[in-house]
C-alpha cells in the first residue's frame, strides 16, 4: 500500500474555460498514477481523456505560470501543484476546407 501512496500525486487543474465533462467548473482535482505517466504529454493525454476534450484538442500545461514542455519528464510536477489547463484552438487547415 505504501508503495502505492508513493506513486500517487494530487494536482489541482485551473482549466482557462470548463472542460466539456465539467462545463459549470473551472477548477478541479486530480489524482495521477506516476507510473502511467513518464512525461508531461502522458498527463496532457489523461487530462485529455477525463475531461472528454476532443482527440485533436491541443493542451497546454502550465505550473506557476511556466510552460512545462511535453516532452519533460512527468517529476517536473509534484504533490499539490497548481497546474493551469490551457487548450490552443487551432484554425482548420486550408486544403481541408476546399474539398
């Protein structure tokens, strides 16, 4: 059991506008298994995934207003951290539109 307290963070996600899962809220909790996530994009992918955004919703994250890469590590977080959700809303590519 011990172990398994030691794998485990809680985050608190300051999403920039509610996520459609939760559309009335803002600001949540979440538990994160460390061994499933090795870098920031497993995280991305989880918050992604809970909060039912679209599978081509692009996430940011972001901890005391300091992006954290995708590719950094996941223990750049840690216990309790504040981390601000933010979704880049991308413009539909060109050719899509002409077909």
């Amino acid at each position: 059991m011990a172990a398994l307290r030691d794998s485990l963070i809680r985050l608190r996600l300051l999403f920039d506008y509610p996520p459609p899962a939760v559309a009335g809220c803002r600001m949540c909790w979440l538990l994160v298994d460390l061994n499933a996530c090795r870098v920031v994009a497993d995280l991305e992918g989880l918050i992604r995934d809970k909060f039912e955004f679209s599978r081509g919703s692009i996430l940011s994250l972001f901890v005391e207003d300091c992006y954290l890469p995708h590719t950094e590590s996941i223990l750049v977080v840690r216990d309790n951290d504040s981390v601000r959700c933010a979704r880049i809303l991308t413009q539909p590519r060109l050719e899509l539109l002409l077909i």
